[in-house]
C-alpha cells in the first residue's frame, strides 16, 4: 500500500507543478515510498546515497527492462553489462570532446541564426523560438537526419508524451508513437543501406567515404566482436534514444537556467558582467532543475532500501531532482548559488552515475554554454514576461512556455 506518513503522488497537480517540496518532505518521512494507484506500482527513491546507489549498481537494479514506468524490453542502451557496453561502443564516439571540436562551428552558426530570429522582434517564448530548436538541429546533424527538422520534433514531442510519460493502461500511445518512429528511421537510413549494398567488408573505413561520417551511418557498420551487425530493431532503438537524450533534456537544461537567471536579475546581470560565473550557472542549474527528475531501474531479487522491502522484478524511480537537494550533500539545497563550491556543486546526479551515465553530457554543456554567451552578448536587457509552464512529462523537468521580452 502506499506509505501513509507520506501520501506522495508524482501525479498530483501540486507536484506536477513543483515537485521540490514533496521531495523535501519524503527524504524527511518516507525515503523510499510505494506508489499503487497506477498499474504497475512501482517505488520512488528520495535520498542521494539510496539514489547514488540504485544507479551505480546493476547487478541489484537493472535497466535491462526500461528506463520509464512501464515494462519494457531491455535492448541498446536500455540493458546492463556487455549489451549495454557495446551500444555505447556503437555512438559513444559521436560524442567524444574530439568529435565535438568538429561540430562546434555549426553549434556557433546555427546559434547565430536563431539569435538573429529573435532580434527581429521584441518578445516571445524562449522556448519555441531558441531552446527548442537549437538542440534538435545540433542532434540531427550528429545523427545524420535530413529534411523537415519540424517532423523530427514532433516525433520526439510525441515520444516523451507518450513513452516517458506514466503508464497508460494498454500502452496503445506509445506502440503507435514507436511504429511512426521506425518507418521514419527507416526511410533516413535507406539511403545508407543503397550505399552499403555492394559493399564486401562494410567496417568504419568508408566514415567520410562512402557514407557520411554521422551516428546513422556508425550504427549501421558497427561489428561487435564476433563480427555481428547490429538487427534493425536494435539500430532504432538506439536512434530512439540518442533522440531523447540529444534533444529534450538540452532544451529544459536551457529553459531551466535563463529562467531562474531572471527569476532574479541580479543573478543575470553577475553571468553577463563576469562570464567565469557560466561554468557554474550551468553546473547549478543542473543540480537545482535537473532536466531528468529521475529514471528507472527494476529489482532483480528482492531487497531492502531505505527500510522498504522491495520485491523482486519491481519498478524504483531514482530521483535525481532529489538527490541534488538532499541537505545531507549539498548546504543550502533549496538555494541557486552561483557561488557554490565546484568541488560540491559537481557532485550533481543531472546526468546520473555509474554505467549507465549519459554519454551526451559533454555536447549538452557544450551547447549551452555556446548559447549562454551568445544571448548574454545579444540580449544583456533580456527580462520575463509574463509566467511560464511546465512541460509534461512528471519525471522531467523544464519549462515548455518561457515568455521572455528583449
């Protein structure tokens, strides 16, 4: 049943709108609480170490059966030990500092491009006109996406509503979301399979030559040890992925931050004067709005955790969002410092830890701070106006409607 000494519900409209509180009240009085009025239950962790160690140790918590609320078949990056290494293996050099450099006059345009946007009028919302589209644009091009970024967007909307979301009773949403996003992979990658089709020894060589060098094209040459090609299934499951990861949690980790920057101008006005502070804005955004409020992992035998006993084969939510303002770890949780100590402030779970630890994080502060400075240098008067809205799903966190004037 649900603990009664504290009657959390990640569902609540309060909590939806401001799930901070409910999290200082469970790490005091429930630290690891049931939750039964949806099927499947599944439990919430609140504490950072209980957290910390959900997260760092999958031989007790595995991912092998999705990341959300809903069971789901473990596959890509959503499996443990040598499967999950060698779906890293396939993208993770995408990703690497080294390959960022390449990529980064292209971050600089694009964020050039949508600064002009902006500048031909007065206000709007930040996020349709800036925090949305930078990233989707900067994840097409490493993944090698042509055509209507427009479409991908939606596709991606589509699958945070309908696969990050709580379960719905017979996941009918997200089947459908799914079959729209495989016929889409598949009509982005049939180029590269023509190109591939008369090739003997397809292997990462061709990058550059025959095929472009981009995720797609990476996923498709790919050979594990024994010299297996990745199945389709598996190659859009990883596209799937790399989406969500590339692009939504970019989009609130930028809304989250310009929002509480000019929540309180004196903090924008100290990032503007003295651009050292960035590096930290980011770092305590991350902490204090983690984009992922938390992820899922499910027991593999039955446990105890925070005086709970957990059964075999069920759901646990590790929640970041609360991890990062467990007063045990941070001083001043409930507070956006600029000054907070980096050796603290890093100790962050934004990007969680352990094996599982996002790939992406280095092209996510990339980007942000590449943006940071160009809306510092642009729009040092930029102010709100007017009072923003969540996005939807209860396990992420940013703004969908950030209403700024310039």
């Amino acid at each position: 049943m649900t603990t009664t000494n504290c009657p959390y519900n990640p569902f609540d409209a309060e909590t939806l709108e401001d799930p901070f509180p409910a999290y200082r009240q469970a790490r005091g009085g429930c630290p690891v609480h049931h939750f039964t009025e949806q099927e499947p239950g599944f439990y919430t962790a609140f504490r950072y170490d209980d957290v910390a160690a959900i997260v760092s140790d999958p031989d007790e918590w595995t991912a092998k059966y999705g990341l959300s609320p809903r069971f789901q078949r473990g596959v890509g990056f959503n499996n443990d030990g040598p499967e999950h290494r060698k779906f890293r293996k396939a993208t993770v050099d995408s990703l690497a500092p080294r390959n960022l450099k390449i990529v980064e006059p292209e971050i600089h345009q694009l964020v050039d491009e949508l600064l002009d946007d902006m500048a031909g009028a007065t206000s709007g919302d930040f996020h349709e006109m800036f925090a949305a589209p930078l990233p989707i644009g900067v994840i097409a091009r490493l993944m090698g996406i042509t055509g209507d970024l427009g479409h991908f967007k939606k596709l991606s909307d589509a699958l945070m509503e309908e696969g990050m979301n709580n379960a719905d009773s017979d996941g009918a949403g997200f089947r459908r979301v799914l079959a729209e996003l495989n016929s889409y992979w598949a009509e982005q990658l049939a180029p590269r399979r023509a190109l591939l089709s008369g090739v003997d020894d397809p292997n990462t060589g061709h990058l550059g030559a025959e095929l472009p060098d981009d995720i797609m094209s990476r996923l498709l040459l790919f050979r594990n040890d024994d010299g297996e090609a990745l199945s389709e299934f598996e190659i859009n499951n990883t596209l799937m992925n790399m989406l969500l990861a590339g692009n939504e949690t970019t989009t609130s980790l930028l809304t989250n931050l310009v929002w509480r920057l000019l929540e309180d101008r004196s903090r924008w006005e100290a990032v503007r004067d003295d651009r050292s502070l960035l590096p930290s804005a980011i770092e305590e955004s991350l902490r204090f709005d983690a984009p992922v409020l938390g992820m899922f992992r499910t027991s593999v035998e039955e446990t105890e955790l925070g005086g709970m006993r957990i059964p075999a084969k069920t759901k646990i939510m590790a929640t970041y969002g609360s991890a990062n303002r467990d007063p045990e770890k941070f001083s001043d949780p409930d507070e956006f410092r600029l000054d907070r100590p980096r050796g603290e402030v890093l100790q962050h779970m934004a990007f969680g830890r352990g094996p599982h630890a996002c790939p992406g994080a280095p092209l996510t502060r990339l980007e942000v701070t590449i943006a940071m400075n160009g809306l510092l240098d642009r729009f040092p008067g930029l102010r709100l106006d007017g009072v923003s809205e969540r996005i939807t799903p209860f396990n992420f966190w940013g703004r969908r409607y950030l209403p700024l004037a310039w």
